[in-house]
C-alpha cells in the first residue's frame, strides 16, 4: 500500500494524515466517522456521497482522498451550526423533503452548493430541478425536494 501524507479542512477543522494513494475521499470521510456520506452506487450515478470540496459539490465516490490535499470539505455534519439547523436542512424539516433519509445529505449538499453558487438570482423551477440532476431519490418522488430548495433560496 502506498500512502501520502495529506492536510484538510473537514467542516472547519484541520486534520492531517497518511492516505492510501487508492482511496476515496468518501470512504475517507467515513472511516473518519462523518456517515452522513452515503455510498450508493459507488460509481458516481446516484449522489448520494455528495460534498463540498473548496464549495463546489462532487461526488466523493469518485475523488481520491488525496486530491483533497489542501483543500476545505464540508459534509451534511458541519452544516448544522451550534445546534442549528441550516437554513436548507431546515428548508427539508419543513417541506416533508425526508422519507427514508438515505439520499437526503447528499441532497441537502447538493442545494447547498446550488443555491451559493446561484446566489441572489431569481430562479425558475425547471432551473432548479436542472441544478438537483445528479442526486437520486428512491421514496420522494421529488417535488418536496425541490420545494426545499425554493423554500431554502428564499431564507
Ligand atoms: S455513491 Fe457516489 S454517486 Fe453514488
Ligand atoms: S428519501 Fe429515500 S432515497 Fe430519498
């Protein structure tokens, strides 16, 4: 096994360690303990492992651990601040945007992302549901989570 010694930022917090040159930045994430990082497919199809890398939304399934070297992760953990929800997990609570949960941080991630980069922009719903593509839902049918990603862009 050949490893690389890597520094990152995880929601905030530093970390430096030694990776295996062939692992994923999800399953990286997970050894560490942040399981909001689902694996799904594990090939990049369904978004489910979705974080933030320097504020751009990837699927960690596909991102070796050692390309974050130097860079700023956040994951659905780190965006509950003091207690508090973020204004789009709080959008989620209340539009009923949650059924079984599995896809749900990758999700809330993914609007996240979104809604930063599409700041102070009026957005029509098609665009919104474009911006949502790339994450897969098995229970909700969709519309409460878009729904929550209006709701979050209007907090
Ligand atoms: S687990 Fe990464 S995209 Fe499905
Ligand atoms: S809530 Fe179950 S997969 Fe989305």
């Amino acid at each position: 096994m050949q490893t690389i010694n890597i520094k990152l930022t995880i929601n905030n917090k530093k970390y430096e360690m030694d990776v295996d040159i062939r692992k994923s930045l999800m399953d990286l994430l997970r050894e560490m303990g942040f399981t909001s990082v689902k694996q799904g497919c594990g090939v990049g199809e369904c978004g489910a492992c979705t974080v933030l890398v320097d504020d751009v939304s990837v699927d960690s399934c596909l991102y070796l651990a050692v390309w974050a070297n130097n860079k700023a992760i956040r994951t659905a953990e780190g965006e509950c601040k003091d207690g508090r929800l973020s204004p789009v997990q709080e959008a989620y609570v209340e539009e009923g945007a949650v059924q079984c949960g599995f896809c749900t941080p990758g999700l809330i991630m993914a609007t996240t992302s979104f809604l930063e980069k599409n700041k102070g922009k009026k957005l029509s719903r098609e665009e919104v549901k474009k911006g949502h593509a790339g994450n897969l839902c098995r229970c909700t049918g969709y519309q409460t989570i878009i729904n929550a990603a209006i709701t979050a862009g209007k907090k």
